[in-house]
C-alpha cells in the first residue's frame, strides 16, 4: 500500500530510532495552545467553513483536559507529541484533519518549543531572585563579620563577609540580565514560517503573536526553521550561572575544611562517611560544582550539533531539546537547594580572626600608611615586605612589635600607626565606593534590595506581557 510517495511503512526498528516522545511530551499542553491560536486565525482569515473553528476548539479543550488528568497514553508509532495531539483531535472531531492548514511541524515545533522554554524561563528567574534575597540577607546579617580575603588563595586583605555575599549578589544578578536576554531573544512568533518559505494562504502572523503573547513574528521564514540561537542564549545564561555556581561552592567547601574551619555549614545539607565516623561532607557543594561541567556540556552539545548544518531545517535538531531538558532541570535544583543551604551557613567569629591576626593582612594598610607620610608606593612597599620577612624569621606578627621596633624597621613611622592595627580599623577605612568598608556595605545591601525589588517589577511586566490569550 502507497503512503503518500512511499510504497513501504517505517520500518519497526526505525520507529524507535526516529521518534521523539521521550523529548517531546512534556510540551503537549503547550503545543495545543499553539494550536488553539491557529485554529482561530484561519476561522478569523476564512480558512475553515463556517462553525469547524468551534469544533476544532472544543476538540482541542478535550485533548487538553486528558493530557492534564494523564488518560491520554501517546502513541510511539505516531513519531512526536504534534501528531499524537492531532490524531487524537481528528477522532474526537473529523474537522480536526483542516488543523493543519497553513502549517508545518517545521514551524509548529519552533513555536511549541518557545512557549514551552518561556515558561520554564519565567520560573527560573523567579528563584533566581529568590538566591538574590537571601545573598542580601546573608550580607546583612553578616555585614560586621570580618573574615580574610583571598588573592591566589593565600591570605591577602581582611574583608566584611557581608562584601563577600555581596560579591556573588553582583553576580548571580548579571545572570538575571543573561536569563532576561534569552527570554526576550525567544519571544518571537514562528507560525506562519511555514516549512521554510511562508504560505500562499492569507495568514494573519501578527493575530496568532498576540493570542500568545510573542512581541513580535519572527521577521524571516528560513531563519525561524533554522535557527536555534535562542536556546543558545539560554544555555550561555546557564553556563555562566553553573560557573558562578562552582565557584561559590569552591570557596564555601575550603572555609569549611579542618585547615579553615571557620565557616560552619548546615548538618542537614552535608552528609557523613560510611567508614569515618568524624566526617561532615560538604556533599550538596560538591554536586553543585560537579553539576556545572554537565551544564557546560549541553550548552556544547547544542553548538557542536548546530555548527554544520545546511539552511534550513534537518532532523539533527529534533536532539536541541536533550540537553536543554537536562540543562532546565539541573538549574531548578540548583536553585532549589542553594538558598536554604545558604541562609543557614554561619561562621566561626574567633576563628576568622584567630586566621587572620597570625598573618600579616594588614601589611598593605601599613605601605598605605606610608604613602599618606609621602613616601613613595614602591618605596613603602619595600620597606614593610622586608619587614614581614624579619617578623617571620623572628617568629613575630605586627600585633607583637613595640613602637619602638616599627621605628627601627621603619623610621616614618609614628604613634598614630598602631591605632590603625586592627581588623575594624582596617575594614573600615576602605571606605571608597564598592569597596569593603561597612558604610560601603550597607550601601551596597541597600541599592541591592531596590535593585531586586525593580527585578521583581520587572518579572511581573514580563509575564503579564508574555502572557498567552486563549481563555480556558
């Protein structure tokens, strides 16, 4: 029996090999909004006889009502969620088979697709700004809390922890203007492309954007079949965020080590040895640093799949949601079990400072010092090096060193050096904009809370003007 132009069906084996419902399911209540906006563009355009766009709706509703309560069992022989949803439609109501007037599954899956990612987006950059509030609570909470600074992981500057949450604040909000990016990169309206050249029927492209809430159709028929920049830019905003991930949980899993030891993290969030009874795991970090190389891998994965392929579409891109899925799915539980672990992370007061009253942290206050006496940086810099290398060899720290001995080593020196010799001191006396002062900190916790608040704002505009029309 011919099927179409061909004399033989799929051959078993292939079945499996060339369908997508394991990719592809998850969208089926997003592909039937699609459809639903399609169907009442070609009822609006007089592209269906009179009174079949009611019946195509209704249809539609009952597939949509058996997809939601799971009686729907999709066929693996019908290849893909599109043709499930319209084989089904068609049973339930024979008009279903006009559907597929002015259509391709080239531009139904972009545009399922879209829908599909948008949401997910918006729920990603909801909890992204929930890690947000609690980076702004941790700061506050932490803002007179003096812990080391670190250059090449040796000890470099004393600092307020509080700058520290503060940092990643700065951060993990850049990611929130790379997820808005790809958000908005995305929101382009693919029906009516067709298979790749547009359609001899009168379509209205701009009445199906508006009952989905797409700002705009996409401007070029060959572009939108073929193009797949638009989950790129989600994977470029995961990728950076995976990366920020890692080394947020690289510092916090040192600090917590026996050889730190002075930052304490929640028991529920780490985990004991089988063999070792003294140890505490720092599992949730460790995963959350490995799970930012699989995330760098399906944004790779994407670009190595794409990079080849000839104008316009080809079957290769059925696999662009694999580890997009995969991708979504890790940044959800990223965010879902970072910001409670973080809100409960506390630190060891005594032994922050212990760690950095043994060092010589203040050695840059003190060629500081000097500059403020006139004498020249690379000079003052000098002058207290090899200071720091006779207290080391004479088993001192500047805490031990009379005046006296300051002169000796370094006759610019007065009385009023010692008072600057603490940790508060230090901390507060850098006091230029961003810098770790706790005036600098406070400010920066506070523009940060108006920040996220106009985020928030954001977020709301966004959804309500990404917001699809259809009724229910």
């Amino acid at each position: 029996m011919w099927k179409g132009r061909f004399k033989e069906d799929m051959a078993q084996v292939v079945l499996g090999f060339n369908q997508s419902l394991d990719l592809d399911w998850r969208m089926a209540e997003h592909d039937i909004e699609g459809s639903l906006a399609h169907v009442r563009m070609l009822g609006a355009a007089g592209l269906l006889p009179s009174g079949e766009t009611a019946k195509i709706e209704a249809g539609l509703r009952q597939v949509q009502r058996e997809v939601r309560d799971g009686t729907f069992q999709p066929s693996e022989a019908l290849e893909d969620v599109h043709m499930n949803i319209e084989d089904r439609l068609t049973a339930l109501e024979p008009a279903g088979a006009r559907l597929h007037t002015g259509r391709s599954r080239n531009d139904q899956v972009a545009t399922t697709t879209r829908l599909y990612l948008r949401d997910r987006l918006l729920a990603l950059e909801e909890a992204l700004h929930g890690l947000l509030a609690v980076l702004l609570d941790r700061a506050e909470h932490h803002r007179e809390v003096i812990v080391s600074g670190y250059t090449h992981l040796q000890q470099a500057q004393p600092i307020s922890l509080g700058h520290y949450w503060m940092a990643w604040f700065e951060a993990f909000t850049r990611d929130c203007g790379r997820l808005d990016f790809a958000l908005n990169a995305l929101n382009e309206c693919p029906l009516g492309a067709g298979a790749l050249a547009g359609s001899t029927l009168p379509l209205d492209r701009e009445m199906t954007c508006r009952l989905l809430g797409f700002d705009h159709p996409t401007r070029n028929s060959l572009d939108t079949v073929a193009q797949r920049d638009y989950m790129a830019d989600y994977h470029h905003f995961a990728a950076l965020f995976a990366v920020h991930v890692s080394r947020l949980a690289e510092d916090l899993i040192i600090w917590s080590t026996q050889e730190y030891g002075w930052l304490k993290l929640p028991d529920a969030f780490c985990t004991g040895s089988s063999m070792m009874p003294q140890k505490k795991n720092p599992d949730v970090l460790e995963l959350s640093r490995g799970k930012a190389g699989q995330i760098l891998g399906y944004m790779t994965g994407l670009l190595f799949t794409i990079k080849g392929l000839p104008m316009t579409y080809d079957r290769d891109l059925q696999e662009d949601k694999r580890g997009l899925w995969a991708s979504l799915d890790t940044v959800e539980s990223l965010l879902r079990v970072l910001p409670p672990l973080l809100s409960r992370t506390e630190v060891d007061e005594a032994l922050a400072r212990a760690g950095l009253e043994r060092g010589f942290a203040l050695a840059t206050d003190v060629a500081e010092y000097l500059v403020q006496k006139g004498v020249p940086f690379r000079e003052a810099h000098w002058k207290v090096g090899r200071l720091v290398g006779w207290c080391v060899e004479q088993g001192l720290h500047f805490r031990d060193l009379t005046l006296e001995q300051w002169k000796e080593h370094i006759p610019e020196v007065g009385e009023d050096l010692l008072k600057l010799l603490t940790l508060e001191a230090s901390v507060a006396r850098r006091s230029t904009y961003g810098g770790t002062g706790f005036e600098q900190v406070a400010r920066q916790i506070k523009e940060g809370q108006v920040r996220l608040e106009s985020l928030r704002a954001a977020l709301k505009e966004r959804r309500q003007r990404m917001a699809v029309r259809l009724g229910d």
